[in-house]
C-alpha cells in the first residue's frame, strides 16, 4: 500500500486483477483511496495496476507463520479466497488443473458462509499444501501514481467537512489525513520512480458495488481503487 498520495506500493490479493488493462492492453487508471486500521480514509491519486512476480511457494514458506494464517484465515471467513479455495478442491478431485467454467461453478456452490466455512476446514492440509508447494499463491501487483485530481480531493474534503460541522478542522485532518503531493497534479516519472516501490503489510480483494458501479479493491489496512 502506498504510504502517502503520489508514492508508489505493492497491492497484494489472492487471485488476478482482472481489469487492470482495457481491450487494447492499455493501463486502467484507478482513484485510489487508503483505508487505515485507525479508521483514516486518505485520497492517494490516480493509480495504474502492472502485475508483478508473485510470491512463490519458497518465499510463502519462509513469511512468518503469523502472516501465513492471517491469508490462510481467509480461505473460511469471506469470499475474497473463494476462486483459490474452488481450484484446490477441483485440482484435488480432477488430478487435473480446472477449467474457467468449472472454477465458477464451484464458486457458486460454496457461496454462502456456511458451505465456504465447512469446505475450507475440511480442506485445510490442502489449502496449506497448495501454498507450500507453490500451486497457489500471493498475486502481486505494482501501483504508480499518474496523476492527482486535486478538484476531486477539494470536492471530498469540502463534502466530509459539510457533514461533521461539529468536528474541528485540526481534528478532520488528523482523522482523514488529507494531503497531497508537494506540486502539481500531474507527477512527474522521477516522483514514482519504478525502484521506490515499496513493500507493505496489506491484503486485498477485488468487489464489485452495486450495479453500474466501477470495481474497488479494499481490504483491513487497505487500498481501494475506483476505475475511472
């Protein structure tokens, strides 16, 4: 995750980003937000997705055993790891790798909590075997910031300010953190350079809002990214 507006990070989710590039294979542009575990929502700028090397089934093995089950705790608590969780099963049953149609079919079937919950606790010496052996893993993928709309940053501030009249501005600030790059909404490629990316703690998953509505990728300590 980005540690300030403009600066470059690494987003971390269990399955491809599959719209980070339009039909002509160019980069989708992104507004992207960071959601601290303190409750700060912070506005980052205008961010590209370019997939990296994922994590292998070495580097899994040697992350700390507390990083490990706070992935693996995924697998029964939400469906970010659903498509994760359907090809073990499939792969385990199949002696094969899954097609696309039977992935989403077995999405569909371990949907609700419960049926996920169950499957994933029936699975679990899989699930960890998968990661081990480097079947599944960590997709990693690099943000570069491209530009910043500060109109967009005024419209919000002046809008959350608006709704909590009651809250001082010293305390809207501390709250919300809202800054912005040093100059210019446009950032230069010396300001992102590629070798600044930095590593960060955070996971993610890719949803989609109601409809009609762009993707956002949010997570606990988050990045959330709406497509422009």
């Amino acid at each position: 995750m980005p540690p300030e507006p403009g600066w470059p990070g690494l987003f971390f989710r269990l399955d491809e980003l599959n719209d980070h590039q339009d039909v002509e294979g160019n980069p989708i542009v992104y507004r992207a937000f960071a959601r601290h575990a303190d409750s700060r929502c912070v506005y980052l700028g205008q961010y590209t997705f370019t997939k990296l090397e994922g994590i292998s089934g070495r580097e899994w093995r040697e992350l700390p055993e507390k990083t490990r089950e706070i992935w693996l705790k995924f697998f029964g608590d939400t469906l970010l790891a659903n498509r994760t969780l359907a090809r073990i099963v499939l792969r385990k049953s199949q002696k094969e790798e899954p097609t696309e149609a039977q992935v989403i079919a077995k999405c569909e079937s371990i949907k609700a909590p419960g049926a996920r919950r169950a499957l994933a606790e029936k699975m679990e010496a899989e699930i960890r075997r998968a990661f081990n052996r480097g079947e599944e893993g960590i997709v990693v993928w690099g943000m570069k910031c491209v530009s910043y709309d500060y109109e967009f940053e005024s419209d919000l501030s002046t809008k959350w300010q608006e709704r909590h009249k009651s809250t001082s501005q010293v305390e809207l600030k501390a709250r919300w953190g809202l800054n912005m790059p040093a100059s210019g909404s446009e950032l230069s490629d010396d300001e992102v350079e590629e070798d600044e990316v930095l590593t960060s703690r955070s996971r993610g998953h890719l949803s989609r809002k109601a409809k009609g509505k762009k993707p956002t990728i949010s997570r606990g300590d988050s990045v959330s990214a709406t497509k422009l």
